[in-house]
C-alpha cells in the first residue's frame, strides 16, 4: 500500500457544465456541495488536496486551489494542472461531478498501483473513467507536450500512457455517476434518500 503522504488528490473543478447551466462542484446533494462529497472520500487517503479550478469561491474549502495553465481545454489540461502542482509521485484525480464517490472505491486504485503503471483507472458499467483515476506525476511531461501540440482529447494522452484498468462490480457502478443533467440529479437524489 502507498503511503498517504506520496499520494496528492486532485479535484478537477473547472468544468463549464453547460448541460448543467451551473457550476456542478457547488451543486448540492442532501445538503452538502458535490465538491465535499470529493474531499470527503479523498482527504483520508491522501497528503494534500488540490482543487484546479480558476473560481476564487471554491477558495472557501480552504484547500490549495490552482488554475489552468491552459485556459479552456478541458480535463487534459486540468490533470496537466494539478499534476504540474503536486510534490508526490501519485496522484489521484476526481472530477467534482461524482457525488456518490466512496473512499472505498478510490482505495482500489491506490491497492492496484505496482509502480509500473502510469495510470489506473476505473471502469465502470463498461466506460473507462479517467476522471477516476490514479496518475503518476511523470505523467504531466506527456501532458504538456500534447497541450503544447492543441490536443485536448484525454483519451489522446491515455493512449500514450501505460495504463491499468480497475472494473468494479456492478454493485459498485452507481458510485461512479457523473452527473451532467438537471434529470440525472434528480435521480441520484432519489438514490442517495434510499
């Protein structure tokens, strides 16, 4: 197991959420913001936590919070951020919009990580989720160049990177949404009240 003071956790906040109309790291699930729910499940696994975002609100969690280096080009350039901000090896990246994300879930990346892989990811209901993953920091070399190059695809830089996948039981799946749509956070609330 790696020891928590060489894993950083990344929450990638800088999303546009156009389908959402709204910032969705402030959006609120049983009265506590999607963003908590992102510290709560990383901050007992990991040394420091750092929100890449370039909304100075997200200052209130008083976490160490970055911006872009690139401006607009999205999750690539994020990781490429935090990455780039991080003193440890490893990494763990969350999207904020992963609301029911457990620690329990997270754990299984860091159990997975030999040290040869440069990512671990989650799979889930059969997607990859790199917004759901553990990265090495040497990561952030083939990051930039990418960014360097204008390429904003994620899976683009996935490909060029040795990467382990982590399938997690069904009964695990509904810990992974990601919620875009005003629709899928009604369902979720409804899950979540089960």
């Amino acid at each position: 197991m790696i020891d928590k003071k060489d894993i950083t956790g990344i929450i990638l906040a800088g999303g546009k959420s156009s389908r959402m109309g709204t910032d969705k790291g402030f959006l609120k699930l049983n009265n506590k913001t999607f963003i908590e729910y992102s510290i709560e499940a990383l901050q007992p696994l990991v040394s420091q936590i750092i929100i890449v975002s370039n909304d100075p609100d997200y200052d209130v969690f008083k976490m160490k919070r970055v911006e872009d280096l690139i401006k607009d080009a999205g999750p690539l350039a994020g990781i490429h951020s935090g990455l780039k901000h991080s003193r440890t090896e490893y990494n763990l990246v969350l999207s904020c919009d992963i609301p029911l994300i457990k620690k329990e879930v997270i754990e299984k990346l860091i159990d997975a990580q030999d040290g040869y892989q440069d990512v671990i990811q989650i799979v889930s209901n059969g997607k990859s989720m790199p917004l759901i993953a553990m990265y090495k920091k040497t990561c952030e070399t083939t990051f930039h160049k990418l960014l360097q190059k204008d390429e904003r695809r994620l899976q683009v830089a996935m490909n060029q990177c040795k990467v382990k996948n982590i399938v997690l039981d069904p009964e695990n799946n509904l810990y992974t949404a990601n919620i875009n749509t005003p629709e899928e956070l009604k369902t979720i609330a409804h899950v979540n009240n089960d």
